[in-house]
C-alpha cells in the first residue's frame, strides 16, 4: 500500500486492556509515522427478544469496547491513520445482528468524533468478505449453491484486498469519516431508484396458488401435505446446513448463522412460491418441526384461495 506499509506491526486482542496498554508500550509515534487499524469482531446471533446481556457484551467487548480503548490511549498521539473495520450491517442492519450493528455503529461514531476534534480517523463499513475470517466460516456452512448466491452479497479477497489499498490511500485526505465497501450487486440495488426488492435475495416473490404450489400439494390430502412439505424442508435445510438434521433438531444449533438463516428463508420460498415466509423463519420458528406447520398452515389458505 505505497507509503502506508508499515515497517513494523504490533498486534494485540484490544478487548483485553492490559495486552492493549503492554502492545502500545511498544511504539513510539514520536515520528508522526505511525498508524492504528482497528480489526476486531466476533458473532453472537440472537433475536432482540432473546438477546441478553452476556450476547451484548460479547460482541461489545472486541469491537466497542476495544475501539473505545484505543482512542483514549492513541487520544494525543500524532497518528498518520486512526483505521476501524466497520461493517455494512451498521447501516443496513441484518436478523439476528442487532448487537452487531450496534457496535460497529459505535465505530462509525467514534471515527466522526474524532474527526471533529480534529483528529485522523475513518470507520471502513465492509460487506461480508469470503475467502477469510469469519465471512469464508459463514460460507463453509453452506451448500454449494447457496455460497454461490451468497457471493452477490460479499467480496472476495482481491476484490476486498483491491478496494481496502485504494481507500487506505484515500482515507487521511477525504472529507468522510465513514466510508464503505460495497459489492457491485447491492451498489446496483441500493442505485435503482430504491427498487432493492429486485436484487436476488432482497424478497421473496408471492405468486398465485396454481403455480408449483398448487399443482403438486393442492392434490395431497392434508396428512400427505404435511409429510411432503415436511421431506422438501428437510431436504432444503440439510443443503444448507450440511448436516444430518432431523424434524426435531434445534436449527440454530446445526450450524446456522443469522446469513445462512436468510438464504435458508430464500431458498424456501423458491421452493414454495405460493406462500410468504418471514425474513425471521428460523428464529421465530426454530425446528424443521415448527417451519412446515407454518407452511402447511399458509399452503392451506393460499389453496382455498
């Protein structure tokens, strides 16, 4: 990255104050030559309803609480970049992340205020990045299709690695505190004229009963109609998920994130065009059990329509 390739690096968990303060002995910014990147996060899904404080804190602790520390030990320090990783979810929000949206929110915050007290900085919001981290763990747990789908939604290494020198160049002189890194799919959506629903994956689309839906389980007596549905649900899930789940199986405890939940909830609603699944499927019905008596329920009304 030119002139901003450090000579040495020094990496520390920020979250824990005392190897945060014992890396910081370390440096000398004495030079003005001398930079933070703040790089740190982990996941813990939940629902806002069943979200508590022990998941806050969680994913406070690394992000938050970490930035927050390394803006009051960096606060008079001669800094050539004040760099946070942010992410996309901070403006765009994403189920089951609202502690992960808030906290890289805070990043965005932080990087404004030290903008206004005249201070270097720059929160980068980042989509999922796959080939690494914990955007390619995402992806492993995946099928082959839906980790195809998933990259409309995310960048590549090269793509990340490409677009991060070229806004790392840019950040010291520009004029934003929050700049971001978007994939060319959602530029696209969020660039016509708000019409996001047309982007793969931004909503499932409702058609009339007679299509595949009414065909094929509208001739099904009620107890056929729930083994059928029940076996696509099934099979679905276990392509998501890779795993030999079964009817009674905790979903979110079969390696489902809050993404592969929504892909999960995508891929359902091509299945079954004729009924509309809630963004929220796997947690507000967290079993393949659950699920198809939603789908069951919903088919029943949509067939008597």
């Amino acid at each position: 990255m030119g002139e901003l390739r450090p000579q040495r690096s020094v990496a520390c968990d920020a979250a824990d104050s005392s190897e945060l303060l014992s890396a910081a002995s370390l440096v000398s910014c004495d030079g003005g030559r001398c930079g933070v990147l703040h790089a740190a996060g982990v996941l813990q899904d939940k629902l806002l309803r069943s979200m508590g404080a022990s998941h806050v804190s969680a994913v406070f602790a690394p992000k938050a609480h970490g930035a927050s520390r390394l803006q009051r030990v960096w606060a008079r320090s001669p800094l050539q970049s004040f760099l946070l990783f942010s992410s996309t979810t901070s403006t765009f929000g994403n189920a089951g992340q609202g502690n992960y949206g808030a906290a890289n929110a805070y990043l965005d915050s932080l990087a404004r205020a030290r903008r206004v007290g005249g201070l270097r900085s720059c929160s980068m919001q980042l989509p999922m990045v796959t080939g690494a981290g914990m955007g390619q763990a995402t992806v492993e747990t995946l099928s082959a299709a839906l980790a195809e789908q998933q990259k409309l939604w995310s960048l590549g290494l090269e793509q990340y690695a490409s677009a991060l020198s070229g806004l790392l160049a840019r950040s010291a002189g520009s004029a934003l505190a929050v700049q971001a890194l978007v994939p060319a799919a959602l530029e696209a959506a969020l660039c016509d004229g708000g019409r996001a629903a047309e982007a793969p994956g931004a909503s499932s689309t409702v058609v009339p009963c007679s299509c595949a839906l009414g065909q094929e389980v509208s001739q099904l007596p009620a107890a056929g109609r729930q083994a059928h549905l029940e076996e696509l649900v099934l099979r679905v899930v276990r392509e998501v998920t890779g795993d030999a789940v079964t009817a009674s199986t905790p979903l979110m405890e079969a390696g489902l994130t809050s993404n592969s939940a929504i892909l999960l909830r995508d891929e359902l609603s091509q299945e079954i065009p004729g009924v509309s699944l809630p963004v929220t499927l796997v947690f507000d019905y967290p079993s393949i059990g659950a699920m198809t008596d939603l789908i069951v329920e919903s088919s029943s009304k949509a067939i008597k329509r």
